[in-house]
C-alpha cells in the first residue's frame, strides 16, 4: 500500500466523522483536533476505524504520533510496511 493509498484511506474515514471537511483544503501539519473541530470522542472513532480498516492496534499511548494528518499517515505508513 502506498502513502497515497494510505492517505486517501485516512480521508475516507476523516470525512466520515468530519463530513464538512474539505480535504483539498486541509493543512496537513495542524493539529487534527483542531483543524476538523473534532472532540475526543471523534477522534476515538477515528482511530478505531482506521484501525479496523487496516487490521491495527492502534494503542492510546501512540495517539502522540496522530496529532495531524501528515503524522497520522506517517503512522499508519510505517506500522503497515
């Protein structure tokens, strides 16, 4: 899977809590939370449907790493290779 292909997944899902989201209009290096006004309990979804979608545990301790689209497909990037 490539990091496009990753981060057209991530899309998919982001847009499915935050459906207003333009994502061609996102910036990638903001913080998720605040750049989608999503709360804790969205970005809980959020994680949990990535990682059912790619079949990953996807541990709180790591919700550091996710803090912003880029981040996030970096994250998902590495723990699929």
């Amino acid at each position: 899977m490539t990091r496009d292909d990753i981060a057209q997944a991530f899309g998919e899902e982001l847009v499915r809590i935050a459906p207003d989201i333009p994502l061609d209009e996102i910036d990638r290096s903001a913080d998720l939370r605040d750049e989608f006004d999503i709360d804790s309990i969205d970005f809980l979804n959020l994680v949990t449907a990535l990682g059912k979608r790619f079949a990953l545990k996807m541990p709180e301790a790591d919700y550091g790493a996710m803090d912003s689209f880029d981040h996030m497909v970096d994250y998902l990037a590495e723990h699929l290779s």
